[in-house]
C-alpha cells in the first residue's frame, strides 16, 4: 500500500504546516483552528437551580474563560428573552398555577434554543451556556431532546444553596441591580424576590444521584464549599469542572503590574534579559513604598523568570514567586532587535505581524494566541489566590487584562499613577499594510482578537510608558487601554 507523500507547505502568518494541496489533504481541523480543539460536537452547559443561586455570575465567567481559551461561546440568559416578551410587575407571575404565564415562560424558552441552534449550528459556536433555571425535569428533558435531534453534547452544571446569608447577599448585591426592579424600594425588591424562590421551589426537581445518573454534571454546593461531579465525558466538560472548582468569591485584590523601565526598553530592542535602567530602579522603589503604604494582608507577589521583573520585586523586601509562564512574548531571531532592524531584515515578518498581531507568530517565536496557551494556568491560579501582586511584561499583561477586564464579572479596575518617567515602547499600528495573506478561518473569540476590531492589539491594547491611562470597553467588553502601564502605574483589579 504505496502512496506518494505530499508535499508540505508552512503558512506565512503563523509558521504553521499545512499540506501543499488542499484538494487532497485529509487533514481534518475543526473550522480551521490553529489552537488545541476542544470539542468535536457543539456543547450546550446547562444552568439549573432556584434564583439567587449565583448561576448568571458562573454563566458569565465560564463564558470569558472559554472565550478567552479561544473557545467560541456564548451566554444566552432566559430572563431576558422573558423581559424582552413582557415586563415585570411582581412574583405573581412565576406562580405555578399561572397557565398564561407559563405558555409564555416556555415560549422564550424555546425561542432561547432556537438562538442556540443558530448559534452552534450556523454562526461557528462550539459552546452555549444556557442560563436559566430549569428546575423541572420536565423541562431538562425539553432541552436534551432539543440537544439530541441537533446532535449537541449536553453538561449540566446545578447550584445549590441552602445558607440564608449568602442567598440574601446575592440578592442584595445583583438583584437589586436587575432590570426588574428600576426605581423599586430596597425592602419591596427583597419580599417579592424572595416569593418569588418560593413559586420556583414548589416545583423544584434537582438533579438526581440515580434518575440522573446517565447525565453529565456537576452540582456546586454553598459557592463552592462541597462538589458533586457525574460522568465527565470529555475534555471541554473536564476543562470546564476544573475551572469552576478553582473560582471563588472571597473579596480581594490583584495588582498587574509591568517591570521598571530596562536597559534594552532604553535602547528601543524588543525581548532579550536586561537589567533594570536607572529610572527603572526607582519605579521599583516607588512600587514597594506604594505597596507598603496599602498593608494588605499576606499579599504575595509573582514575578516572571526574567532579570527585569524580579529587580522590581527585589525593591519590595519581601518573598516572591517566580513564573516560567509569565515570560515576556518570545519574538525568536527578532530577540532584542528593535523594530527598525525587524523592518530591515524581515521585511515581509514585519508587514505580516502588523496584518493580524493576535495570530502572527514570530519565526523561532511564539504569538499572542500561544501566549494566551501558557497563561492559562496562571490565571487558574490567579482564580484561586485572594491577594496578588503580579509583576509582569507588556504582553503578558496584554493577555491577563483581556481576560480580567469584564465589567459583568464584578472586577472594580483602578489605575494607579507612581509618576516616574519611562520610554514609551507603544508602537502604533500602521494604517495600511501591503501585503496579502490569504488567511486561515479561526475560532478563536479570545478578547484580545475579535474579528470586527481586525487586530486590535495595536492600538487597542497598548502598554507602553509615558502617557496617561484610559480604560473603556468596546464589542464584547474587550479591554482598551489606549496607553501606557510602563513605569508610570500599576492596576488594581478588586472584588467587594
């Protein structure tokens, strides 16, 4: 059984092998992915528990991770398919003998599904978060006959709590908020919520140890102080267990911050393992005074493996960690070239990295989309810690931020200003490119690559030296930092 082997051809923008001829290659990549696949089937998470559960906040924070992943998914909440069908006016619709209510409940919800068959069948989704409370087994059944004749894998992920005190700060702290209640006193919104978990518990049905036990799923216990996990199945639903057992809610803050100003940022090269510049040297000391001034409690602090960010933790005084993982960007033989050398040298990488800067990989090097690969187990680990200093590197936090940066997950963002002068190392994107590269689709939804933004790193995410810091959101709560984190501040993620 002979057959003449093909040739192989690398692509340009991501130096990745394909085969010379497309027509005969059996290569087979799920819509084209450069990065690991996670599922071969669209994967619908189903949300289930009482309300006040905390199910929209998983919703919402397993979508950006797998988002952020390069996983393309997508949350589509029932209450506002409910809000958009009729407006609110008390508990007394939910009520279990409420038969208009309910034709009408069961309408959106089926609209809802409708989205999320367009959404994995037609618009390039891999993974749909369905939140909502489905508390019946009659409407779980609904929903997995629905996966079933679409041929959708199907994970279930039920909250349950039963603690008075953690329901009724979820209430205070989201429902209060909620469209629903506009203009509501305080104690009227807190009564008529709370009747309105008692319409959902007449008919509650949680999932089964043993009528359920074909099923895939995990039931989180008190925000997480006991697990319950059942026939994990494959590797999206293992990745998505291990994310929700690393999350918590503890109030807490996280410090990003990028190294002092160095030799070769002086210099105007890229990349290599220089030493703190003068300048840099006294960013460090101003970040440690700034930092004891705060007396937060047991912070710890996480460096890269390079020179320049464990010289700015060393002015501090105190432990560190280091992190192979949070390395800057390895720009291969562009190490320590400055981008006039790279234009010189390698004109076409040069052209082709200002094309698409998310995707382009270096020659010997990595990119952005493999940067965000390696970060992932920090930010399992940042999910875990309560207080965290992380001194890092211009692209390294590039990535941290795309994934932080999310007004819907609770994360308060301050900027804090340390007034020490810094080269600006902002380089801004050109407005026309000349060169065409037939390009590869990708499904890749990571918030620092959005296909209507194009490349929106440069500018989109600049953290260079010198100028002053704006934060503001753009399609789907990308991250804009339209300057600098280089020796003039550091950021402040918190959690209340």
């Amino acid at each position: 059984m002979s057959r003449e082997m093909g040739e192989l051809t690398q692509t340009r923008l991501q130096k990745i092998w394909i085969p010379h001829s497309s027509g005969s290659s059996r290569l087979q990549r799920r819509r084209g992915s450069s990065i690991p696949q996670f599922t071969n089937s669209p994967t619908m998470v189903i949300m289930v528990g009482l309300p006040a559960r905390g199910k929209t906040y998983i919703s919402t924070k397993l979508t950006r991770y797998l988002n952020w992943v390069g996983t393309p998914t997508k949350v589509f909440n029932l209450g506002q398919y409910r809000r958009e069908a009729v407006s609110y006016k008390n508990y007394e619709f939910f009520l279990p003998d409420n038969m208009e209510a309910l034709l009408i409940r069961k309408q959106c919800a089926l609209a809802a599904l409708k989205d999320v068959h367009n959404y994995l069948s037609h618009e390039e989704g891999h993974v749909a978060v369905f939140d909502a409370t489905n508390t019946t087994r009659e409407r779980r059944s609904l929903i997995l006959q629905f996966a079933k004749e679409h041929g959708y894998k199907v994970f279930f992920i039920e909250s349950i709590c039963n603690d008075p005190d953690i329901i009724a700060e979820n209430i205070k702290q989201v429902k209060l908020g909620s469209p629903d209640y506009i203009d509501c006193d305080r104690e009227k919104v807190l009564e008529d919520f709370l009747k309105r978990i008692e319409c959902y518990e007449v008919n509650y049905q949680p999932l089964d140890d043993e009528l359920d036990s074909h099923l895939s799923y995990i039931k989180i216990f008190d925000v997480g102080t006991r697990y319950m996990v059942n026939r994990v199945q494959d590797h999206i639903q293992s990745r998505t267990v291990y994310y929700l057992m690393n999350i918590h809610v503890t109030p807490r803050s996280i410090y990003l911050c990028r190294h002092g100003e160095s030799e070769l940022n002086l210099k105007g090269r890229i990349g290599g393992d220089s030493g703190l510049s003068p300048r840099g040297k006294q960013y460090a000391y101003a970040l440690a005074n700034f930092i004891q001034s705060q007396c937060i409690n047991s912070l710890k602090v996480w460096t890269s493996h390079m020179k320049r960010t464990i010289q700015t933790a060393e002015a501090l005084g105190v432990p560190y960690e280091q992190w192979k993982a949070l390395n800057e960007i390895d720009a291969g033989v562009c190490e320590e070239m400055t981008y006039e050398e790279i234009q010189e040298h390698y004109p076409e990488e040069f052209a082709l990295r200002d094309q698409d800067k998310y995707r382009y990989r270096y020659p010997k090097g990595e990119s952005y989309e493999d940067l965000v690969q390696r970060l992932e187990p920090v930010i399992m680990e940042l999910e875990r810690q309560e207080n965290v200093l992380v001194i890092c590197h211009q692209a390294v936090m590039r990535c941290l931020l795309a994934y932080f940066l999310d007004k819907s997950s609770g994360c308060k963002v301050e900027s804090i200003y340390l007034n020490v002068e810094a080269v600006n190392t902002h380089r801004e994107k050109p407005e026309a490119v000349d060169i065409h590269v037939i390009p590869i689709p990708r499904p890749s939804h990571s918030f620092l690559s959005n296909p209507h933004l194009g490349s929106c790193l440069s500018p989109g995410l600049s953290l260079s030296h010198s100028h002053s810091c704006s934060l503001d959101f753009h399609l789907h709560c990308l991250p804009i930092l339209s300057s600098p984190v280089f020796g003039v501040f550091l950021l402040h993620l918190k959690w209340k």
